[in-house]
C-alpha cells in the first residue's frame, strides 16, 4: 500500500535519514519509536510529502509521489553520459553506480550534465506512474501532535471542510469540461457527449454535514459540533483531528505522535479511539512514545535511530529480545 | 481676536461654505480614501502572499516596491505620480481635476499597497504553521488553503495595525491637495482665499478629518470584536 524507498533526507548539513525503507501493507498497524531526534517524525512526514525527501520514493499503491529517484531504476542510471563514461573507462557497472551516488549524494543534487537520454528515460518514469500530492493525500489522514485544528472553523466546519472543498473543486472542474465540450461540439459534427454532474453544492454540503454528525456521534461529541476548537480539552481536539482525518475516507492513517501534547488523563480516550480504528482494519502508522499501546496495537514496530531503521520486528520479540544495543538502552530508559 | 469672535466665525463660515466643506470635501476625501483602501488593500495582500511564492524575481520586485515605498516621502511619491503617470496611462479626456485625483489616487494605492503588504506578511507568517501542514495533508491545494484557513486567521490577527494604516490613509489623502484635486485640505485653500479667515477653516477642516477617523476607528473596533467572538 505505502512504499518507502531509500529515502534520504538532509535539513541542511544535519542528516537525518540516512536511507530507509519499508513498505506498509493494506490493514498492517506499524508503529514507529525512536528516541527524540533520531529521525521518526521526519520518516512519517516524509510518506505524505510534507517533508520531501532529498533522495528516494515514495510509492502509494503503484503511483510515485515523489520525483524519480535514477539510483533505484538502473535501466536510468545507464542512460547517464558519467556511467557511459566509466563503463567505457573499464569499471564495472555496480561500481560506477556507487561512484556516481556517491557524489551525487555529496553535492545533495542530481547531476544535470548526464544528457538527453537520461532525462528522458527519468521522465518517462514519472509519467508512467505521477500522481498528483493531492489527490494521494486525499487517501492518507495525518494526525499530528499539536491537532492543528483550523482555529477559524466550528468543530463541524473543521470535519467538512476538506470534504466540501473538494467536492466543490471537482463540480467546477467538470463544468469548466463541459464547457469545452460545448465549445467544441459548435464546431465539430460528432458530438462529443458531456460529463453528467449528479452531485450539487446542496448535495455535496448535505453530505459532508451527515458524515460530520455521524463522525461525532460515534466519538460522543455532537454537542460540540457548534463550537470553536479553542474551546475543547486536548483529548477532544485530538479525536476531532482524528475524525476529520477519517471524513476524507483514507485507506492509510499517519499518526505524528498523537499524545505527546496530552495531559496524561486524556492520553486514555486517543487511544482508544486509535485502537478501534485499528480494530477495524484500517492501515496506520504510528509514531509513538507509548510503548505499552505500540506493544498492543502494532503489527510490526520499527525501531529509527541515528538516521536508519534498526530494527523491524513483531512487537512481541521486538520488546522481549532487543538486540541492537541503542534499542536495549532505549528501552531501558522508556519502559 | 477672542475665542468667541472665532467661534462667531466658524458658525459664519459654515454657514455659508458648508457644501464646500461637507460635501465637496467630505466627498471627494472619502471617495480617495475609500478607492485607495480597497485598491490598497487587495493589492497589498496580493503582494503579501507573492513575497512567499517560489519565483525569485518576483519577490525581488515587491521587496524592491516596498523598500522604495518606505524609504521615500509620500509626498514626492505623489509628485512621481502625478507628472509619471500622465505618460503611462491615457487621462487627456478627463478634466485637469480629475487628472490630479486619477494621479494621486494611483501613487497613494502603491503607497498604501506597500504598507498593508507588509503588514500582511507579518500576519501571515504569525499563523501557526500547523494549520497550513493540516490543510495541505487533507489534500487540498495551497491557494484553499491560504484563502480559506490562514489568510481568514491573519486578518483577524492584523486588524488592528491595519485599522492604523487605514486612518493613516484618510489622513495622508490631505497631500493630494498640493495638486487642488477638491478633497478637504483644498476646501480649506479655496475657503481660506475667499474669507481670509485661516485660523476657523484649520479648525473646521480639523474637526471633520477627526470624526471621519474617529468613526473608522470605531468601525474597526466593532470588526475586531465581532472576529475574536469566536476563536
């Protein structure tokens, strides 16, 4: 379902990935823990593109949102006037291919000077398999650790609001279509036939404000769905965020530490509410602090430190038998 | 002269230049106000959010307007515009009043478009970036989520400083009357001529810059209650 591929990612001189990868399997709860700053967040904000990688792909379900990365397709890389090159110098492909990442990776770019073919075999690529951000991200929910409700909207207005917006765009869209059509069936003798637009702002908005009631209804906050986020507890704000994030019916979940910012007593009802979605099957990662809950929930955890995933296990071995040392002081410290 | 005499004067004065004052200046004050706060306004946030896009030379060029904008009396500004833009645009079929207002207006919209984009960036950047990431990863585009979560969060944080710069604007429209355009400060140079009565038409002139300040003052208070209502 989401296939992390090699990814790098530098914030200047600080790196902080240093190459990972993993895929998330439909319905699989990962969790990821690590200790502050060894790169987690980073790792989970990479998979939707709110941070983008320096090197690397990320896949969700066959499609690259990423750009292409030429070290992963070799059949790019051969394109390349450098591995030309080197190959003609004598070396040996596998080696020119290091070389060239190796450099590349040095000077944090692409080479520009590698010629026409590769750029275009490095297009072709993308064509094939490009996205667009948004729509992909339509399918992934991110819940993030400080809620980041839309402070100027109603509880309501926050859950239907990406839904709404959306749907409007699309109506427009189809009718700025239609309008081309009709254009050009003016001029033309086969009438080209035009999009049926079923749906309506009344409809859309009706929609999107049953699935808002019903969202809070299931969590037991309707009575909040009036009022403005300023208003709420923590925990409320964060099942709302969670809620909202379901609105858009997203086949994965990303979770930003969820209950770093919670007062201990409302840590309880986030988590419970994670640990219902993840009993229905939906696809989450979870970055996470709470070792006990990752225990739990999780199908697989990984473990990040120093830029690299160390470990990739089962909670249940992962916690009785670490093995690499950072994890066992790690754990350690936290459990 | 006593006080009394001055305020005998006054009531003289308005008694018979009254339209001169209330409506001919009151008039076409507010009409240049009113352009220039709205021209102003839209093209200040427009470039406010230029200043964030990823073209370079474009930021460039606002950062350029807005630093000579600041950096140069607004005065001369005027002056630029009232001989510059004669050159750029066709006015000739205008009458040479509305020449001067159509000149004054054009370099006090830049003016104030510089001062207001300014105070919208700061707005802007004051929003919490949080609220762009949630926007962004529900999917939407960035320019629903500039107009419809922060730029709504920005103005609300700005309405004070922007309520200045629009009492600024009122106050700053009395230069155009270097050039007679017919607003409140020429009222006084036309009914100061006839009467030679300098000190009353100052007091006049003064009083109505006030209330029409003092009213918008006010308006903006109401506008900044009604948005913290909520949030």
């Amino acid at each position: 379902m989401l296939n992390v591929n090699n990814i790098y990612k530098n914030f200047g001189d600080l790196k902080v990935l240093k190459g990972v990868s993993t895929e998330i399997k439909a319905g699989e709860v990962v969790s990821i823990i690590g200790a502050s700053g060894s790169g987690k967040s980073t790792l989970l904000r990479c998979m939707n593109l709110l941070e983008t990688p320096t090197f690397g792909e990320v896949w969700m379900e066959g499609k690259l949102l990423t750009p292409v990365d030429p070290y992963l397709h070799p059949e790019v890389i051969a394109c390349s006037n450098t591995y030309k090159k080197l190959v003609a110098e004598g070396m040996s492909s596998g080696d020119a291919i290091v070389k060239i990442k190796a450099e590349d990776l040095l000077n944090e770019k692409f080479s520009s000077a590698e010629g026409k073919e590769y750029r275009a075999a490095m297009k072709k690529i993308y064509d094939e398999n490009y996205i667009d951000i948004n729509v992909a991200r339509q399918k992934m929910g991110m819940v993030f650790q400080q809620f980041n409700l839309f402070n100027n909207l109603s509880v309501k207005e926050n859950i239907m609001f990406a839904p709404v917006s959306i749907g409007l765009a699309k109506i427009r869209k189809a009718k700025r279509k239609n309008l081309l059509i009709k254009l050009g069936n003016l001029f033309k003798k086969e009438k080209k036939e035009l999009i049926e637009i079923t749906e309506t702002k009344e409809s859309i908005k009706a929609e999107a404000e049953a699935k808002a009631m019903e969202l809070l209804r299931r969590i037991g906050l309707e009575e909040k769905a009036d009022v403005y986020p300023s208003t709420l507890s923590g925990g409320q704000k964060q099942r709302i965020a969670i809620i909202r994030a379901l609105a858009m019916n997203p086949e994965v979940m990303l979770f930003d530490e969820p209950t770093s910012a919670l007062d201990p007593e409302m840590i309880g009802e986030v988590l419970d509410l994670m640990k219902e979605l993840a009993n229905e099957g939906m696809t989450m990662v979870i970055v996470t602090h709470e070792m006990g809950f990752a225990r739990e929930v999780s199908d697989r955890v990984l473990f990040v430190d120093e830029g690299y995933i160390k470990e990739d296990r089962p909670p249940e071995e992962l916690f009785k038998s670490p093995e690499d040392p950072r994890l066992r002081d790690f754990l350690s410290k936290v459990l | 002269m006593s006080l009394v005499t001055i305020i005998e004067n006054i009531a003289k004065i308005m008694g018979r230049y009254w339209y001169v004052f209330l409506v001919k200046g009151v008039g076409y004050t507010l009409l240049l106000s009113i352009i220039v706060l709205v021209c102003g306004a839209i093209l200040g946030s427009i470039m406010a959010i230029g200043k964030g896009s990823k073209f370079a030379p474009l930021r460039w060029i606002i950062t350029a307007v807005v630093e000579v904008v600041r950096g140069t009396p607004s005065l001369l500004q005027l002056y630029i515009g009232y001989f510059f833009v004669p050159k750029l645009l066709n006015i000739e079929g205008l009458s040479a009043q509305m020449q001067a207002f159509v000149c004054c207006a054009i370099a006090l919209i830049i003016n104030s478009a510089a001062y207001v984009s300014e105070i919208v960036r700061s707005g802007i950047e004051a929003v919490d970036k949080g609220q762009t990431e949630a926007s962004r990863s529900l999917g939407l585009n960035s320019f629903t989520t500039m107009t419809k979560i922060i730029l709504p969060q920005a103005i609300k944080n700005i309405l004070p400083a922007l309520g200045n710069e629009f009492i600024v604007v009122i106050k700053e429209t009395s230069l155009a009357s270097t050039f007679f355009v017919g607003d409140l400060m020429t009222a006084y140079l036309e009914v100061k001529g006839a009467t030679y009565l300098s000190t009353e038409c100052l007091i006049i002139v003064g009083a109505i810059y006030f209330v029409l300040t003092f009213t918008l003052s006010k308006i903006m208070g109401v506008a900044e209650r009604k948005m913290k209502a909520h949030a």
